[in-house]
C-alpha cells in the first residue's frame, strides 16, 4: 500500500487533465493577491477564509470576461436567431467550480491554491448557492443554460432576481421551520448590474381610445434594473448571459407624497415597488393566486420583451448596420420558449407591444407572435395550473385583459367551425373559465398562442395529448411534442463525481463530457471484474465521504456497509414520500419481530423542502423525523436499519448525495411526475433505481433494459381502471397484515407517545382520500423492496447493473434535448465551433 494521498494529491489526480502550466500558476497567485488587495482590501494577516473566497471567485471571474465580451461581439457581428429561455425559476447552485472546469482552469487554479497554503474546498464552502428556484422545474432552465451554451447556441435567459431565493429549511423539534435566503448578503462576485439598460414597467391604469388606437395610461411604473450572470460552455470559449431583473422604484415615485410634503414617507414607499423582485414564492407544482407573483410574472415578462425588441430592432443584418424596423423577421430572428405558464403573459404582451406600440394589424401580429412563442407544460396536477382572476387582471393589467378576450374571442371561432354547435367544446377550451369566479386559463392562452406546445417525458407528452389538452390536440395535432427532460453531465457527473469520471475516462476518454452517448462504450465491461472493482472503489469513497460528514452534523453512526437508499425531491404527496416511510416502518416491525434475521442492512435518507404553506407535507416530514427518532434509537436494530432526515436538500447538497446513493428512489403514482430530472442524476452516478412506470422513468427503463431496474406498481392505465372502479383503501389495508400493522401504527400515535393523535390525519388520508393510492401500491413496493436487498447482497451483479445504468444514461443529457428543441422548436442548430480563446487572434 502506499501512504495515503492527501486531499490536494487526490484532486490533483482525479481532475487533472494535462500539466498545470507553471506559468498559469504563477499568473494566477498574482491576480488572487492582487484581489484581495485592490479588491478585498486585506492583507494576509487580516484576510478571512470568506475573503480569500472573493479573492478566487474575482480572480476566476477575470478569466471569464475576454470570453463574456468576445461572445456576445460574435453574436452581434453574425447576427444569429436568438433563443430566449424565460422562467421564474433558475435554480443554478454554486459558480465558482462550475465555471473553473468549464473555462478549463481547475488544475492551475487548485495547484495556486496549494502553492498559496489555502484550502480550496474550504473556499468552495462558502458560495452561497444561487436558490432561485424550487425543484425540478428551476433546475432544468440552469442545465438548460449549460448545454446551450456548451452547443454554441445564441441563447439567454431571462428571469427575476430574486432577493430572496427558496428558504433554508431548519429541523426544529421535529419539524420544518423556514429561514429566509439572505444569499446576497455578503454581495455575488458573478453578477454585473447594468444600470444603463433600465426598463419602465407599467402596472394598474385604464385603457382609453385614440385615433392610433388603444393606450394604455395613469399607469403606476416600476423600473427593471438588469443583471447579467455569466454562462460559460464547456471548452468552447462560448459565454452566454443570464440576465435577471431586479425592481427598482422610480426617482419620482409616490412624488405626491412629497409635494405634500410627507418626503420621509415618499422615501420610505419606494420599498413597496421594489418588493416585486423581493423574494421565490415556495410552492412547488402549485399555484397560489397572490397578486405579487402575478406582479412578478408580468414584470419579468414586460422587461424581457422589450430588451428582445431592442436587441432585434439593433441587430446588423445583411452586412449593413440599421435599425431593423421590419417586424416580419421576428420568427426568423427569435425563439421564445416559456417555461411552464409562469411566463405566459408573454403572449399578450407581445400581441400589445407589436399592435398598439409599433402600429402592426392583429392578423400580422398574431402571426409574428405565435410562431415566436413556445410553451413547455409541466404538470398535469389541477391544483398546479395557473388560473388568474380576471378582476386581477383587470386591476393590474388592463389592456392585457382585452387583449385576451380578443384572443379567445378568435379562438372560439375557430373552435365553432371545428365543432359547429358544439357548445361544451367552446366551454371547455375557452381561455376564459366562467364557472365561479371568472378566470383565464394560462395554458390554454399558451397553446393557442404558440406554435409548439410540449410534454418534458414520453408518457407525460401523450398524456396531455389523450387527457389534458384533448381538445387542442384534436384541433391542432401539429402544435404537440415532447422534449424528455435531460441533464447537464458537466456538473451532475464531472463535477460532483470526479473520481468515478476518472474511472470513465480512464477507459473510453473525455468525449463523453460533451457526447454522453459515448458512455454505452463501457457497457462491454460491466462483467469485467477490474472494472467492477474500480466503480465499487469510488462508490465506496463517496459513500465514506458522505458518511463522515453526515455523522459530524446529525451525531448518527452510519454503517458505510449499508445499502444508501436515497429519496431527495420537494416533499409532495404525489411523489409519495409516505410510501417510502411505510417501508422504513415494515422494515422496522420485521426487525423487531425476528431481530436475530439476516436482512440487508440499509441506511434509508429522505430529503426535501415542504412549502411553508402545504400542511400534509410537513406533517410527513414530522413523522419521518419520529420514525428515525425510534428507528435509531432502538437497540434491537443496531445497525441493520438507520434513517436519516437530510435537512436543507438543495443543489449543493444533491451534489454531495447523489454519487454516494446505491438506490435511488422514484415511487410516484403513474401519471403524476411529468419528467423528473433527479432520477437522471443517480442513472449517470452507479445508483439503482426502484420507481413506478412514471415519467422519464419509461424511458430510463427503456434505455437500461427492465432487467437493470427495479420496476413495481400500477401503470397510467392501471391507475386509470382503479379510478373508474372505485378505490377502496380498506380492500388492501384488511388483506395485507404487514400494512395493516403500519397504518394502526401510524393511526395510533406509535411513533408519537407525547401525542398520540399527531399523525391521524396521514392515516386518515391513506384510507380515505388518497387521491394517490399508496395503499393500491404497498404490496408491490414491498415485495420490489425486498429484490432490491436480495440483489444487493449479490455485489457482482449489482455492479453488473451499475454499470450498465451509466453506459445507457446518454439520452439524459440536456445536450441531447437541447439539440431537439433547437431543431424541432427553435430553429436553430448546434455549433461545436470553439471560439478563439482570450490569447488567441479573433478570426
Ligand atoms: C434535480 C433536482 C430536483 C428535481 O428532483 P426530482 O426528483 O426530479 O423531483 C429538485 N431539487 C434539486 C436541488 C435538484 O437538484
């Protein structure tokens, strides 16, 4: 054996790739001393850890501005179509590693650090993560944003920057408490304010007649301030921006106040405007109507279109420099994807900015808009669907209303020459929902406002085509796609996996960085005892590394030879959290009841943010907590069984979770998860999968082969069937002895002696109102469960289907769905074209 290496040495081996050059080192100590100088304004003696974080972060954020500038000059020269990503979500975690592989300055930046006598990882700890966003959703616009700009595409996006990003969650006696996400506190070394390019944004008013038409007037205006964010590619020279609103009160605001003298007042109420940007709201995959958001929504939605429209009206084309005036170009020049409906009021925001702004006919304008927009549909749930008020509307965007009306008016048109007379037709597909309160439905206005409307998974894609948008499928088919969501294999794979990249490229070489598909190349050794060795030596490190900090933070002692059974996701009924709770307790009742039995010890940890508003979901967080409280605690199991609750999940920590899981947990009733995209990243990391035929899962299978996953439950069709049926709960709670133990326990205050109704309601729901039938799935998730032990226990086939897990993860790659949208939707191809690098002569 050799001595063993230090942390540095392993780094050193592990992502190194070629010879820091000494040169590079060199230059790079002088820039870091030269910022914490100039711009920490420290010396060494002085200096703390968070400084030296700065001083790295500007000194790696130098070598990201020649590549900044020369981009964005590469696009204005050769005037390319622009994609503009729009979302109210970009959940992008830390920069500052991402951006040192990316740029491919890791090694001489590590090897600085080293020769300086500083930790870098320590460092790295001290970024904040970039929490703007709630899940799944958020996560895909920030690997979005990665592969398009590693594809070369000209592409932004555009968001809100949010003071405040998702809460941190605190365990506290048991339960969630939210603090806020202060993450801009000590300032973001990657942001560049651009307070020149200011926008006025209009709310409230009333709408008057005039000879050139409707105006919209009396408006109260709030400012959008730009912040550009650096989006580098990978190894391309390529940097994208990601530009995110800030709300700014205008000078003048409230200037009656202060005419009437109340100047202290006057100051003080331009808070109320800014707080537009304050702060996420925390639902996930669930609409909350509150006026600020749709405030939020239309703010980011107004600024964009508007910096859109200048940037177009600006281009050079041709070879000459002019002001485009011509608006007939817009589809050919611009591709406009909405992310989910937070962002539809794109759509009449264009229709009025092209109509009573720039003097287009409707017809022209319909036209222009509806082949620039896109919309991406992610959910099927009812209560996620945004429904808007129209006398919230009405109040806060008037014209936008009429506009509206105008919209579904044709709309409605068309529909009655489709189905003449048929008047549940027009009901049904009204943009205006007129049963209760008046309402527009934000989808609907989506799809008849788009020429591409698609599902993020297979299954999800045909089940909006035969269920939730039947009708607008059958009336225009050629609108429906699906664009399976993927993953950016930079940061799910080689950052926060580099020795099992190693192991990879090792074998087959780097081209899967940006290739994924290439990893089908290491299927041919999923038998090969060496190379089994080799994916259970990193799998086993990071289960080490994950387990050493676990038990510094939770006091547990975790078994490093235990099966880490891993389910991390926002904490939500329909992906069935409860489902995997009643597994920890059957587990625990079979201990206690055979305690001398030879099981497959698991270490089983749940992860998640529950929205502070959504009760049932923290009330199962509460009872995980309870059952680990008696699980852990209880001498009888030792450590066959152990349960930890990870607090504050996050982008951050699924880094550091995911390349240590050996299973991965996706148990959603059928139908209900449109995609997922956590799923993809244990696929890509070695881990197993136990899941449900459910969104991208279908495909995962599909990819792997049934024999390399753990499959169990109801189909859509099955769930379906059960529906029309009639579910019963009781049928299967009294005719499954082991559940029935589960559901009294649960009932009974088992895991609550100090309040023995705490956890009725969960058992209550489970036999009563479960719109998600967990109950219906039990037998079959146990039984998979206890395959998945079996199979562990059996470690050469397990690696066997590790591996044969990675070597199939190709089609996860957000690469691979990027290029789709871009031909599909978009318009717009790939360019692998490197752009000259800061030290080389522009073409
Ligand atoms: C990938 C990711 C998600 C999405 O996970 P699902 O299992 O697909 O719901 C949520 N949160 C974070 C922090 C993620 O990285």
């Amino acid at each position: 054996m050799s001595k063993p290496q230090t942390d540095h040495e392993k780094r050193k081996q592990i992502s190194v790739r070629g010879i820091a050059e000494v040169e590079d080192v060199n230059a790079i100590k002088k820039t870091f001393n030269r910022h914490l100088h100039y711009t920490l304004v420290k010396d060494r003696n002085v200096a703390t850890t968070r400084d030296y974080y700065f001083a790295l972060a500007h000194t790696v954020r130098d070598h990201l501005v020649s590549r900044w500038i020369r981009t964005q000059q590469h696009y204005y020269e050769k005037d390319p179509k622009r994609v503009y990503y729009l979302s109210l979500e970009f959940y992008m975690g830390r920069s500052l590693q991402n951006t040192m592989i990316n740029i491919g300055i890791q090694s001489p930046v590590d090897e600085a650090l080293y020769q300086l006598g500083l930790d870098i990882e320590e460092l790295e700890e001290l970024e904040e993560d970039a929490g703007l966003g709630n899940g799944g959703l958020g996560r895909l616009a920030a690997c979005f944003l990665d592969s398009m700009a590693t594809l070369g595409m000209a592409a932004y996006g555009y968001g809100i920057r949010y003071e405040y990003g998702i809460f941190a969650q605190k365990i506290r006696n048991g339960e969630q408490v939210e603090e806020p996400d202060d993450w801009l506190r000590f300032g973001n070394p990657w942001e560049k304010a651009r307070p020149e390019y200011m926008i006025p944004i209009n709310f409230f008013g009333n709408v008057i007649d005039t000879p050139n038409g409707k105006k919209w007037v009396n408006t109260q205006v709030v400012f959008a301030l730009p912040y550009d964010n650096p989006i580098p590619g990978y190894n391309n020279n390529v940097v994208n921006t990601l530009r995110l609103w800030s709300a700014k009160s205008p000078t003048d605001f409230n200037l009656k106040f202060f005419n009437d003298g109340d100047y202290i007042q006057a100051v003080l109420d331009r808070n109320l405007a800014e707080n537009i940007s304050r702060v996420l709201y925390p639902n996930d995959n669930f609409f909350e109507g509150k006026e600020l958001r749709l405030k939020q929504e239309y703010f980011m939605v107004a600024a964009t279109l508007q910096d859109i429209i200048r940037r177009y009206k600006a281009a050079k084309f041709g070879s000459k420099e002019a002001v485009r005036t011509n608006f007939d170009y817009l589809p050919d020049k611009v591709a406009i994807q909405l992310n989910d409906t937070h962002p539809s009021l794109a759509i009449p925001e264009l229709m009025r900015l092209l109509v009573d702004v720039e003097g287009l006919s409707w017809e022209k304008a319909w036209d222009i808009t509806t082949r620039t927009c896109a919309y991406t549909n992610h959910t099927v749930l009812p209560e996620a669907l945004e429904r808007w008020p129209v006398t919230m509307l009405q109040s806060i965007l008037p014209r936008h209303l009429e506009i509206v009306y105008q919209i579904n008016f044709l709309h409605l048109k068309d529909v009655e020459n489709k189905w003449p007379g048929d008047w549940d037709k027009l009901r049904a597909m009204s943009l205006i929902e007129e049963d209760g309160e008046k309402r527009v439905n934000m989808a609907h206005l989506s799809i008849v406002g788009s020429h591409a409307v698609n599902g993020v998974a297979r299954l999800h894609s045909e089940i909006i085509k035969d269920d939730l948008f039947k009708n607008f499928y059958e009336l225009t088919p050629e609108k429906f796609q699906n664009k399976t969501n993927g993953i950016t294999p930079r940061r799910w794979l080689l950052l926060c996996n580099p020795a099992l990249s190693d192991v990879i490229s090792d074998k087959i070489g780097e081209d899967w960085i940006v290739h994924l598909d290439e990893l089908k190349k290491i299927k041919k050794w999923a038998k090969d005892p060496n190379f089994q060795r080799s994916i259970m030596k990193v799998k086993q490190e990071n289960k080490l590394r994950l387990a050493e900090m676990l038990e510094k933070e939770y006091k547990v002692k975790i078994n490093p030879a235990s099966m880490f059974d891993i389910h991390v996701k926002r904490i939500h009924e329909y992906k069935r959290q409860l489902l995997n709770c009643m597994h920890i307790i059957t587990l625990y009742n079979r201990i206690k009841k055979n305690p001398t039995a030879n099981i497959t010890p698991r270490t089983i940890m749940i992860g998640g943010k529950a929205a502070p508003g959504y009760h049932t979901a923290k009330l199962i967080i509460k009872l995980i907590l309870a059952v680990a409280k008696v699980v852990n605690n209880d001498p009888i199991v030792g450590d066959k069984l152990k349960v930890i609750f990870l607090e504050n999940y996050r982008v951050t920590l699924a880094e550091k979770i995911i390349p240590a899981a050996d299973l991965s947990e996706q148990i959603s009733t059928a139908g209900t998860e449109a995609s997922g995209t956590g799923n993809m990243k244990f696929q890509l990391n070695g881990a197993l999968t136990i899941g449900t035929l459910d969104g991208a899962n279908v495909e995962m299978a599909e990819e792997m082969g049934n024999e390399n996953i753990f499959i169990f439950g109801m189909t859509v069709d099955e769930v379906e069937a059960l529906k029309k049926k009639g579910y019963n709960a009781y049928d299967y709670y009294s005719n499954n002895p082991e559940l029935k133990q589960v559901v009294d326990q649960i009932h009974n205050g088992f895991f609550s002696p100090e309040n023995s109704d705490e956890f009725k309601h969960l058992a209550d729901i489970l036999l009563k109102w479960d719109r998600f039938y967990l109950l219906a799935d039990y037998e079959a998730y146990i039984k998979k469960q206890d395959e998945v032990s079996a199979v562990y226990q059996n470690q050469v086939k397990w690696l066997e289907m590790c591996i044969n897990n990675i070597a199939t993860s190709g089609k996860f790659s957000s690469d691979r769905t990027i290029i789709e949208y871009g031909k599909e939707i978009w318009g717009v191809n790939p360019s692998y074209d490197k752009l000259p690098a800061p030290h080389e002569p522009r073409e």
